[in-house]
C-alpha cells in the first residue's frame, strides 16, 4: 500500500481485506452535508434557469416573432459569455478563500438575470440578459466544481461529480414542468419573473457547501492565471480535443424543443398544446439525463471516464438521427429526448470528473474553467450554425451536421485514456 508503512505482524491476504475495507468507508462515507448542498445548488439554480430555457422557444417565435436563426445566435453567444467567464474565473478558483464569493456571487447573478427576461420586449434585450445570466454561470462553475473536489474522496469524484449532475439535471426536469403549468395559469411573462425565486435558493446551498469545505483545506494559494505549463504536464490538454468534438455537436436544447414544437404543431396540435407536450417531453431528457449522470458516476469510478464518454457520444449520434427524420410523432421525439438527455448526463460527469482526478487542489480552478472554455466555444459554434443551418437549408442538414461532430468525438475518445493519478502527480512536480 504506496505511502502506508505495514506493521511486522500484517498476514498475507491483509492488504486485500484493507483496501476493500477502504473502498467500503468511501461508498459509505462519500456522500457528506458538503457534496449535498452542492448538488443542491445545481438542482435549484436549474429549476430556475430551465423555466425560462423551456419558455424561450416560444416567447422568442411567438411574442417576439423571430426566427430559429434568432434563437440559436443568442443561445450562442450566451454560451461563449459563459465560457468566456469560466476561463477567466478559472484561476482565481484555484485559490480556496475566493471560491465561496464566486460561486455564490454567480448563483445569484443567474437568478436576478433569468428573471429579469421577462420583462423585456425586444430580441436584443433578451439576447443581453441571457448572456449576462451564462455569464454569472460561468463565473461561478469552477468555483462550484472546485468546492465539490475539496468535499469529495479521490475515489468517489465519479459518484460525487455523478450527483451534482444528476440534481442539475433534475432541476431541469422540475422547471420545465413548473413552466407547463405556470404557463397555463398566470400567462408567459409572470412564469419569467417566477423564475428567478429558485436560484436564491441555490444561493443558500452554495454557501452552506462552501463553508463546509473550508473546514477541509487550509488557505491554500493557488496561482490566479491558467497555467497551461502544468496543465499539459498533467496530459489535461489532450483529452480536451475530443471533449471540443463532442462540444461541437452539442447543439442548445432550445433548438431541439424548438424542433419538436414544430413537429408537433405539423401533426395537427395547435401552437400552445404542441409547445405543451414539447415541454413535457424535455422533462423527460432531463430525467433520464439525472438518472443516468448517477449511475453513470459509479460507472466512471469503477471503469474510467473514456468508455462513458465514447457512450454518450454514440447515444447523441441516434439522438440526432430521431430528430433529423421529418414528420414524427410524440413517441420517436420523447426516444431522440432521452438518449439526448442520457448522453448529456453521461458526458458532464465523464468530463468533470476528469478535470478533478488530473489535477491537484491549487491547479483545479484553471482546470475546470479551461473545460469550461472548450464547452462554451464548442457550444456557441454548435447552437450558432446548427440554428443557421435549421433556418436557411432544413432541420435535417442542421442535425447531421451536429452527428457528423458526435461521430468524430466517438472516434477521438480513445484520447481520454490516461492515467489521473499520474497527471495530478506531474502536474505538482
């Protein structure tokens, strides 16, 4: 056992029996008060951020009258603010005393943002909010991502990166059913205004969360820049080009709500009963996509991150098949949602959970925002040409364009093979 001195009397047999008794206290010990409120933070926040994401299609077409195009170069740009602020941001989460105010401070700016949407009457003015909300976001995701490393065992970040996605993905399951039914009662723009309440809950958490990993590290100062030296030295650089693949075909779930509206409107429901169920059914990707991030950490624990990777990437492939095909019904978009929302849970966990294995404490700040960066930029040229693609050719070029990306990253997994301990090692020396 590395680093562990072993007294004379130890049997044969012995270091056996105590690594499984440490591997027994980690499944148990894993999931503390800290790793809950972060994965709490992440349920509210997106309940939040998710009414006003599951309204957008319709409040951007409807209300506002633009296009498809329209959509897909704001959601754009607002990921490239977001990744952006996460490239940025990164490196001062490298220090402990300033995470809690980043994070904190970015959970509250998503929320008074999101909710602000709702009172706006012109394209450019939700196009500026939505930035300014993935803004905040990116400042505060390392941070949170940072926190969650300090709370967490090294041999549990699967599960505990696992559950902060799926309680991320769960508040996209409960806001977008909230938006069906505050909708219906109270109308488009009082929904907006609503959902800026649960990200103040999420400030709460992210506090809660913060405080207790401050109890676990000393003061430590990590470096305030991204210090790529090191992070190519922890072999972090590599498997970011098959995590750019797969970005660039990850296409902003506003267009695919915006896809199955349309679908469904041309099967005969009208413009609200078709962006009713269309909203239903993203309640679906989301819970598969909560359920699947929690198994898929315990995945990642026991196997690695390169096989869950390669397997969301394969599952985006069929999505994007069930989406390019003209004329479905309800039931093949609900199948393309949920192998959608099951690659997205998968993919997250994989990638966070990555960063966090590679490198040390004083380094994961840089880490995480330069994941964040890579996220963001693909994300933006996705949403970007996809959204262009939709409007000016046809939805199916939009989403073969997004597979032919899948399929490369599906391709290129074979670069996330490496070893953690390793890198984080290399990266310290």
């Amino acid at each position: 056992m590395t680093g562990l001195q072993q007294p004379d009397s130890v049997q044969p047999g012995d270091s056996e029996t105590q690594a499984s008794a440490a591997s027994g206290n980690v499944m148990k010990h894993w999931l503390t008060p800290g790793v809950a409120g972060v994965s709490a933070a992440s349920f509210f926040s997106d309940t939040g951020h998710e009414i006003t994401t599951a309204i957008l299609p319709s409040f951007f077409t409807a209300t506002l009258h633009a296009s498809a195009g329209a959509l897909g170069l704001v959601e754009g740009i607002s990921d490239s603010f977001m990744g952006l602020a996460k490239l940025g941001t990164g490196p001062l989460a490298n220090q402990p005393h300033r995470r809690s105010r980043l994070a904190s401070g970015g959970y509250l700016g998503t929320a008074i943002t999101t909710g602000l949407i709702g009172v706006t009457v012109a394209v450019w003015q939700v196009g500026l909010l939505r930035a300014l909300a993935w803004t905040s976001r990116g400042v505060r995701s390392p941070a949170r991502d940072s926190i969650l490393a300090e709370l967490a065992p090294h041999q549990a970040y699967g599960r505990a990166f696992g559950l902060e996605r799926a309680g991320d993905n769960l508040g996209a399951v409960v806001g977008p059913l909230l938006a069906a039914g505050l909708v219906t009662w109270i109308g488009i723009r009082p929904t907006l205004y609503l959902a800026a309440v649960p990200g103040l809950f999420a400030v709460v958490a992210i506090t809660f969360a913060a405080r207790a990993a401050h109890r676990n590290l000393p003061a430590a100062q990590g470096a305030i820049r991204i210090e790529f030296g090191r992070l190519r030295r922890a072999r972090l650089l590599r498997p970011m080009v098959p995590v750019a693949a797969f970005e660039l075909g990850n296409v902003a779930t506003t267009l695919l709500i915006l896809r199955a509206t349309q679908e469904l409107q041309s099967g005969g429901l009208s413009l609200t009963g078709a962006a009713s169920l269309a909203i239903l059914i993203y309640a679906a990707h989301n819970a598969f996509g909560a359920a699947v991030a929690a198994i898929g950490g315990h995945w990642i624990d026991r196997s690695g991150p390169r096989v869950v990777f390669a397997s969301a990437a394969l599952l985006y492939v069929l999505a994007y098949v069930g989406f390019a095909l003209p004329g479905q019904g309800w039931p093949l978009l609900l199948l393309a949602f949920t192998l959608a929302g099951s690659g997205i849970g998968l993919a997250e966990t994989a990638e966070s959970t990555l960063v966090a294995k590679a490198l040390p404490d004083d380094l994961r700040g840089s880490g995480f925002g330069l994941l964040g960066g890579v996220q963001a930029a693909g994300d933006f040229a996705s949403s970007t040409v996809v959204g262009l693609l939709y409007a000016a050719i046809s939805p199916v070029v939009g989403f073969a364009y997004a597979a032919a990306w899948m399929v490369i990253a599906l391709i290129g997994s074979a670069g996330l093979r490496m070893s953690p301990t390793e890198g984080a090692q290399t990266s310290a020396s």
